[in-house]
C-alpha cells in the first residue's frame, strides 16, 4: 500500500438534536437512533463521510443557514413556514402530536380541552406552535423533551404535548403517565439542506428512493419502532 495519496470521502456535516428516542439520542455519549442509521445510510450510497454536530434544536435552522452544519436530520417536520428558508427531502417518517398527563391528575381527554390548562411544550418544536394557537391555554416553553417530562412528572405542568414516537416512548418509561392521541393535523419528517444545495437534496431524494426500494429503511423501522 503507497501511503499518503488517499484521499478521504468528502465530508457531510450533519445536524441534529439527540433528545428525541428512538429518532436520535445519546448512548454511552455517542448519537444513535433511527435518523442516524438512516443518514448513515444515504451518506454511504452518496459516498461522503458524516461528521455528526449534536446542538439545540433552534439551532439548528441557523446552524445551516450559516454553513456550521450542511444538512439537518432531526425528526424535523417540513412545514410550511420552515419551507421558505430551507429545501427539504421527501417525507421519511409520518407522526402527529400526543398528549401525555399524570394518570393520577387526568385534566383532559382530548386537544381541545387545553384551554386553561398549563401545558408544557418545548419550545420551537411544532408542538408549541399548536398549543400556541390556541387561544386561552398556559403555555410553558421547556428548552429540551426531557425537561418538559421532568415538568410533568413535578406537576408543574398539567399536561405536556409531544410527537408522537418519543411520547409513546416516555409513557412506557414512566408508568405514572398515560399518553392520549390527538387529531391534530399529521406531520411529515423531512431532511433539510440550504436552498442553494439543490443537487444534495436530489442525491439525498435518490438515496431514499432506493434505501426504501431495497429494504433498508423497512429493516430500520423494525429495528426502532417494533415493540
Ligand atoms: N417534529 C417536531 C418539529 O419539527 C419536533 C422535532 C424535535 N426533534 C429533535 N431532534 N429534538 O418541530
């Protein structure tokens, strides 16, 4: 082997928010979860190098928009108002908005019984944009998913609302919690890059194209969503 011509893959740096089981969290200090085994898996078919960035998730829209970080893969939602700042893949994973109570304090039943409670939410995910809408409900704004179950659990909030697979997760975590569905409207998780980077949207759309046709993504939604 002649030493000191290879060069390495190009380097990818990827975004995220490791607090949002099963999609990214921390294991032994390191990002796993689904949304790494699946960006693992584009960058390979793509041939780059990951390089994983673990920041708050409010951050994370800024971080791409100043080049810290060029992708985001965070069980980011592609909404509307997100749409005009950044280019996002097609959908990878669907969800909606669960509630999670005190079993022992069961103030509601259903979304539209929020208003006048204190509902904790963290804060710039699209959950607070819901209870945000409403009109008359406390609003508490937590910084990370932990701390707004942390809440809970002291009852300082009455209720907290959250995506869908982390809540169910938390509820299985937490016995003393029960977990209520909503009819608030579903979300698609998307993969974000800069408006500018249209052909790394286009290899990351290709890459799913593929790692859904190949059974790749099936074997990961085994792997993190079977019970
Ligand atoms: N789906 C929600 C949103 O887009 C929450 C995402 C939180 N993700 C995370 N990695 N902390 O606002």
């Amino acid at each position: 082997v002649i030493s000191g011509l290879s060069f390495g893959a190009e380097k990818l740096y990827v975004g995220t928010n490791a607090e949002f089981e099963p999609f990214e969290y921390l294991q032994n200090g390191e990002i796993v979860g689904f949304d790494v085994d699946l960006m693992e898996e584009i960058a390979k078919i793509t041939g780059k190098e990951i390089i994983w960035k673990n920041i708050a998730f409010d951050g994370l829209l800024p971080a791409l928009q100043t080049k810290k970080i060029d992708v985001i893969i965070a069980g980011m939602t592609a909404t509307e108002e997100r749409k005009k700042f950044v280019n996002f893949s097609q959908t990878y994973y669907e969800s909606n908005q669960m509630m999670l109570i005190n079993k022992e304090n069961p103030v509601v039943k259903s979304f539209d019984e929020l208003k006048g409670h204190h509902v904790g939410v963290v804060l710039g995910y699209t959950g607070d944009i819901a209870v945000s809408e409403i009109e008359g409900v406390k609003v508490h704004r937590y910084n990370g998913t932990s701390e707004a179950i942390m809440a809970l659990k002291a009852q300082k909030v009455e209720v907290v609302v959250l995506d869908s697979e982390p809540a169910k997760n938390y509820a299985k975590q937490n016995p003393e919690l029960e977990l209520i569905n909503t009819d608030v409207a579903k979300e698609e998780y998307a993969i974000a890059v800069r408006k500018t980077d249209e052909a790394l949207v286009e290899d990351i759309d290709k890459a799913l194209v593929e790692l859904k046709a190949n059974g790749t993504y099936d074997k990961l939604i085994k792997k993190y969503f079977s019970d």
